[in-house]
C-alpha cells in the first residue's frame, strides 16, 4: 500500500488544496492530510476547526482520504502514519525554491520518505490561503476560491 502525506496548514483550505488532494488519489493508495498545528503562528481558524473542514469537504466523498492534526517535523508525522511519500503542490517557480529545500532538509531527516510535487491547475496557480483571507476581510466574493462551506465560515468570521 503507497500511502502519503499531504501537511500544511490549510488555514484556510482552498480549492486548490482540495484539487491537490483529489489528484493526489490517482497515485496513491491512501492520503492522510496532515494540517500543522504550529503554536508559533497564529491562524485565523484552529487546528481541530480546519480538520473539520477539510473532513466536511473531502472526507464522505473520498474515503480513502483522512484528515489529522499534527505539530513538530513533517518527518515525523509521516512516520507515525506509516507514510512513504509527502504531496506538495507547486504553483509557481517561487514555490519550488523553497518546496526543494523543504524536500531536500526532508530527505536528508528521514532518507525512505520521498517527495511527490503536483503542478497547481493553472485556474489555482495564483492562490493562496492568504490572499483569501485577505479578500474575505474586505468582504470580497471568494465563493469561487474555497468550497461552500469555507466561504461561509469565512464570513461569519469577517
């Protein structure tokens, strides 16, 4: 069984996020995302409250997708849930500097777990959770951003 992280901090997830996930499938048999509950930031939305999300978006319609929560080094919560592969999606030459750093500190930390990228859908390449955020504060239109439910919670927040 090919099983893979997806870790980030989805704060909040975005269409381009669940497009990841969904494409994500086609080459493996299992994802966990993994949203980082990282105390040194501080997200608009909470750890348990973007799992949820992302469980009332993917979970009834993927079920080979699970949503968990996790703090600390990606490497170690790809080996807590026996994870062979990381998932990262890349929108732009500016993500792959760092993406390649990422993976290449990863690797070095944990050698048999390897780095998958997957290209962003050119209709996401210029998305991002900030910029969302950002939009929503000013009570700008995001429906075509994240899914429903999101854009709701969005909004009671602003």
């Amino acid at each position: 069984m090919i099983r893979a992280i997806y870790p980030g901090s989805f704060d909040p997830v975005t269409n381009g996020h669940i497009d990841i996930a969904k494409r994500a499938l086609r080459i493996v048999d299992e994802l966990v995302i993994g949203v980082l509950n990282n105390s040194n930031k501080t997200a608009l939305f909470s750890a348990d409250e973007r799992v949820k999300m992302l469980q009332d978006t993917l979970g009834a319609e993927h079920p080979k997708i699970r949503v968990e929560s996790f703090s600390g080094l990606t490497v170690d919560f790809a080996k807590q849930v026996n994870a062979n592969i990381i998932i990262r999606g890349l929108r732009a030459v500016t993500d792959y500097e760092y993406e390649l750093q990422m993976a290449q500190i990863n690797y070095e930390l944990c050698p048999e777990l390897e780095t998958t990228f997957l290209m962003a859908n050119i209709k996401y390449a210029f998305l991002s959770s900030s910029m969302v955020k950002e939009i929503a504060s000013f009570g700008g239109d995001i429906s075509d951003f994240v899914p429903p439910l999101v854009a709701d919670q969005l909004r009671e927040m602003f």
